[in-house]
C-alpha cells in the first residue's frame, strides 16, 4: 500500500448553465467597441480570445453561470471583471474570482468553481460547477 493520500470530496455542489448568442457580443463589439469589451471582458480574457466573437461569448455564458451556480443575491454588485474565464497550460478554462463576488463565494464555503464551455451555430454554452471540498483520505494499492 502507497502512504495515505489525501484527495478532494465534494461536500456541496451547485450549478449553473447559460447560452449567449455569439451575434449579440458581435453586435456589441461594432457598436460599443473598447467600452463594451473592457466593461465585461477582463484584457487577459481579450488576448486569450483574440477579440474573437465566438469566443467571447464562451466567456460570457460562463460568467453568467458562474453566477448561476453561486446563486448569488440580486444585491450583491458584480463588476463582470470580477469573474474571469482564462485558460491554463493546456487551454482549459479556470475560473478566478475577486471582489463582492470572491468574498460571497469564500463566505458560502466554496473554494472550487469549474466550468466547461462549447460553441456552436451561434450560440455559446457554459456550465458551471461550484464546490466546496473537505479532504479525504484514500488508501491506493501499491
């Protein structure tokens, strides 16, 4: 037997699902340009996505089902730089929070928010899933 290892265990998990219309964040773009990109995009999620409508709107979707999946208060004010949607090393989305919606996340015990995102025809699709962990001890055969 390997030494114990300790492993996550969900404790709670919620979720969150949106689409957004890849044509609505085109048409935002023409019209509002910068303003409209700086205002719900972070510059990370700009570069990462090339300015690209498409994948933009993966972004936004997942923003809103981050915030689905939190089921966070109408009350609560939520830049939409305060969730972002970036890529790690192999171009998987990761999710970071900040301010109000950081803070209401951390005080409901989730530490964990994974999210997928897909696109097709038009439209963008984002689920999220938040979690809380506790760890585990798991013994592996040698």
């Amino acid at each position: 037997m390997n030494p114990d290892i300790r492993v996550p265990r969900p404790d709670r998990i919620q979720i969150g699902c949106d689409v957004h219309s890849v044509q609505n964040v085109r048409q935002s773009i023409e019209v509002f340009g910068s303003r409209y990109l700086d205002t719900v995009f972070t510059a990370r999620e700009q570069r990462e996505c090339g300015y690209s409508a498409e994948r933009l709107a993966g972004r936004y979707a997942a923003k809103e089902a981050v915030l689905k999946a939190l089921k966070a208060p109408a009350d609560i004010p939520v830049p939409w730089s305060n969730i972002e949607i970036h890529a790690d090393a192999v171009g998987a989305p990761i999710v970071t929070l900040s301010g109000p919606i950081e803070a209401f996340a951390r005080a409901q015990g989730f530490g964990i928010i994974e999210v997928t995102l897909s696109h097709e025809a038009g439209v963008a699709l984002a689920f999220a899933a938040a979690h809380t962990a506790a760890w585990d001890l798991e013994m592996t055969a040698a």
